[in-house]
C-alpha cells in the first residue's frame, strides 16, 4: 500500500476541485454498481470512463452499522475495484458530496490493467462509529441483491441537495 497525499485541510479531507479531468478516482463499494455510480453523477456514464483497477494492501469489509463497505488495511490483502477516470469538476463535486460525512479522500496506487497509477480512494473516518468494519467481507453482487431498492430512495434523499 503506498499513500501518495493527502487533500488540503481546506478541502475537508475530500477530492481537491483541482483534481478535476486530471486525477482518478478508485471506487471499491456500492459506487461499482453503474446504476449508483450514474445516480450519483445524475447522468449517464460511458465504459470508456470506467475500468477495472485493484487497490494493494487493504481488505474490503462491511461497515459495522451500515450495508456499504469500508477498506481495512491489511498488507497481504488487494481489493478489485473500478476506476473512473478524470471526472469533471461536476463529477468531483457530487462525488464528494456522497461520501462526505464518513469518509475522507487519500491519493494511493493502483493497479489498471499492466499499469500502476495514482487515484483516489475514500477511507472511513476513524471517528465515526458506524463506519468501524464488521469483520465481514462485502460483495457488490449480494449489496446489489439485498439492498439496491432501498437505496435507490437513500439517493434520492442523499443527493437532493447535491452542487450542480
């Protein structure tokens, strides 16, 4: 596991607007379902701006009081996920804005395809309780199949005050 940065305290620990059509951004929970991933966006994205990656030395389990996942260090564990590739100022900012309360954005290494190259990634917030990990590992697909109507209504709600 190699972490690159941090974000600027004034950013609040979350993507820097100067990240925009620059950077990429590691998704490794429920941000891999497209259906998420483009209600949060509010539009649709195309597969050339998303692949797979894999983010080294960490482990990927279910948060303690929550249905979603949350990354545990662990140096001989690797965690296949998604990467979207240099969102827009929009994108950054909506991004952000779903993940703000219970995690905090790092730069880390990743692996896409034979390349190891610099993306984001969100980390819980080590102060907030329910983002403590289960001990139980997470899977997209069963998320998917016990959770995705719900939190189709979360979305809405999450999302309602998003920036344009």
């Amino acid at each position: 596991m190699t972490v690159l940065t941090r974000p600027a305290a004034a950013d609040a620990e979350l993507i820097p607007t100067h990240a925009a059509g620059r950077d990429h951004v590691f998704f490794f929970g429920t941000l891999m379902h497209r259906e998420v991933l483009e209600a949060v966006l509010d539009r649709r994205v195309a597969g050339h701006e998303i692949s797979p990656a894999r983010l080294e030395g960490y482990r990927r389990e279910r948060a303690a009081a929550a249905s979603y996942p949350v990354l545990v260090p662990d140096p001989g564990a690797a965690v296949e996920g998604r990467l979207l590739h240099r969102p827009s100022l929009r994108c950054i900012r909506r991004i952000n804005h779903f993940e703000d309360e219970e995690y905090r954005a790092l730069r880390v290494a990743v692996i896409n395809g034979d390349s190891r190259i610099v993306a984001w990634v969100f980390l819980p917030l080590d102060h907030v309780e329910t983002m403590r990990p289960s001990g139980e590992p997470w899977d997209l697909d069963r998320w998917a199949s016990e959770h995705i109507d719900a939190y189709r209504q979360a979305i809405a709600h999450w999302m309602a005050d998003a920036p344009d």
